[in-house]
C-alpha cells in the first residue's frame, strides 16, 4: 500500500495544550512508521517554522502537519489561510486535530482547505488510535508530494 518513501515522514504537531502534544507524541511513537516529530506551540511559531524563520532558520519542510484550532497569538484557523495562500506551503497535507466539533469549525476548516478533520477523543485509549490512524494513513497509504 502507499509509495515508498525515502526517509522518514516529517510531522508538525501545532498544539499549544502540553498535555495533548505528549499525548500525541507517545501515540506516534507507537507506531512503526518512521517519522521525525517537530512540536510548535501556537500559529505564529508554526509560520515562523514552515517559513524558516527567527529560530526555525533549520527547520525541515514537514510532510503532513496536524492543528490545534484553538491557540494563542495565531490560531489554527489563521494558519490554514496562510499556509493554503501560499505556493510553497500550500501542497503540505494539513489535519486538523482539535477538541471542537461545532459544525461552524468543521464547515470552516474544509473551506480554508484543511485535508482533514479530526476531533481530539477524550478518552486516552480512543486519542491514541485516532493518532495512530493518522499516522499509518499518512505514513503508509497516501502518496505525499515530494519535499521541494
């Protein structure tokens, strides 16, 4: 299933909840899909990475980028229109991983172009099989453009 992939999958977690982001590294590391995991903690700090800027000027391009809706300073809603505005962001799969499941967050996210919508389980054993499910499909099952 899926292509092969040279190297590992590159996932940006934009969560500004500690406790979440934990969460979801340790169900990615369940996994046995190679990835490297990068964590920023709010929509600014996400642009600044995917544009390598200030102290992201290493950043690495992720492959699929999973966002919090809600956050500080820039929220995810924000960072879905600047990240699909722009030529060169705009091809990076973006899952939004949030605890809202208002239609208005839904119906907003899939106009601003998000590729999916996830709401956060609040349950820990469902939180992580969501997480690992986005994980296999994204690092196994679906072609990812190539990194430019």
């Amino acid at each position: 299933m899926g292509a092969e992939r040279s190297g590992p999958v590159r996932i940006l977690v934009v969560d500004d909840d500690p406790g979440d982001v934990l969460m979801i590294e340790e169900a990615l590391e369940d996994s046995d899909v190679e990835k490297v995991i990068d964590v920023v903690g709010d929509g600014q700090e996400a642009m600044e990475f995917l544009r390598q800027e200030g102290r992201h000027t290493d950043a690495q391009r992720p492959d699929v980028i999973l966002l919090d809706l809600n956050m500080p300073r820039m929220d995810g809603r924000q960072v879905l229109g600047e990240v699909k505005s722009d030529d060169d962001l705009r091809t990076i799969p973006i899952v939004v991983l949030t605890t809202s499941n208002a239609d208005t967050d839904i119906v907003g996210s899939y106009t601003l172009q998000a590729n999916a919508y996830v709401t956060k389980p609040i349950d820990l054993d469902d939180f992580n099989d969501v997480v690992r499910r986005i994980d296999e499909f994204f690092g196994r099952v679906v072609v990812l453009p190539k990194r430019s």
